[in-house]
C-alpha cells in the first residue's frame, strides 16, 4: 500500500468495486439455490423470484464498471459460485422462513458494507456512490420484505443470522483483498 497524496483518490475505488460485483454476484448465486430448492408457485419464491431480478441488475451495472475500468474481479468467484448457491439451497431446504432468514442476514450486513463504502468514498467517486446508494436502497427493501415476509419466525433465527452474517463479513474481506 502506497500513502495518499494530494490529487490521487483517497478512498480505493478499485477494491470497493472488487467485493461489490462479488457480492452482487454471491447474492444472484444464493437466490439461484433458494429457487432451486422452493416451490416455484409459493408465495416466498415469488418474493424472492423478484429480489435476484434486482440483484441480477446490480451485478450487471457493477461487471460492467469492472469492464470500463480494468478492475480485476475477484480470483475467488468460483468459490462464491459454489458457496452461494449452497447457502441459498440449504436454507431454503430447512424452510421457506430460514430462506427467507438468509435475505435478512445477507442484506443486513450488504446495509452495513456499502454505508462504510459511501463514508469512506465521500466526493471521491461520484459514479461509484450513485450506483451503491441505489442498490443500497433496494437491499434495505429486501431486508424488510424478509422479515414481512416471515424471516424472524424461521426456527432458531437469532443463531442462523448471526452465523450467515459471520459468513458475509468474512466472504466480504476476502474479496476486498483476493
Ligand atoms: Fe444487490
Ligand atoms: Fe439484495
């Protein structure tokens, strides 16, 4: 890591987009393996049909910045791949509520991760902050639609999202850096 100095961006631009396209790539990945597993009429796969519509638009704005500016994308989408698709599957196959327990867990922490990206990019990235605020907002929309929806009624809730949003801060440092 180099110091800052005066002109240069503070906040690593490159870096937030890194974790933000696997991130947004991670959650079409989870829905992909509830959706799997649902039964495709039921009321939660209709929500949940509708929020990886969503987070499949974040993850094509977000590839194609990663395009447009030469960013690496992460080395471990693969591994996201594979252990997106498997949260999503098992939760949905304890039941509809843990799949839906899963969204709250996921976007709470998503919340909590692009909050810090807006402070730490300030006026830096005006491009970068546009898009994070806009999918941010649909993010806290799924949260809230999840636990509308039953999310908190999921058997034994505070253990399973305290354990899935474990697994978001570690799945997000990994990506900021590999
Ligand atoms: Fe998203
Ligand atoms: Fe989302």
């Amino acid at each position: 890591m180099t110091g800052w100095r005066p002109g240069e961006r503070r906040a690593d631009s490159a870096s937030m987009l890194r974790v933000d396209q696997a991130g947004e790539y991670g959650a079409t990945r989870i829905y992909a393996g509830q959706l799997a597993v649902l039964r495709a009429n039921c009321a939660e796969a209709k929500l949940i049909s509708r929020m990886a519509a969503q987070e499949q638009r974040h993850l094509g704005r977000f590839d194609r910045l990663i395009a447009e500016r030469g960013v690496r994308p992460t080395a471990l989408q693969p591994l996201w791949n594979v252990a997106g698709f498997a949260l999503g599957a098992v939760t949905a196959l304890i039941s509809p509520e843990a799949a839906l327990a899963c969204t709250d867990a996921v976007e709470t922490e998503i919340d909590r991760h692009y909050g810090h990206q807006l402070d730490d990019l300030g006026d830096d990235d005006p491009e970068l902050s546009a898009d994070i605020a806009d999918f941010r907002a649909d993010e806290l929309e799924h949260r809230d639609t999840a636990r509308q929806a039953g999310a908190t009624k999921a058997v034994g809730y505070p253990v399973l999202t305290a354990a899935i949003r474990a697994g978001c801060k570690v799945a997000i440092e990994l990506s900021k850096r590999i």
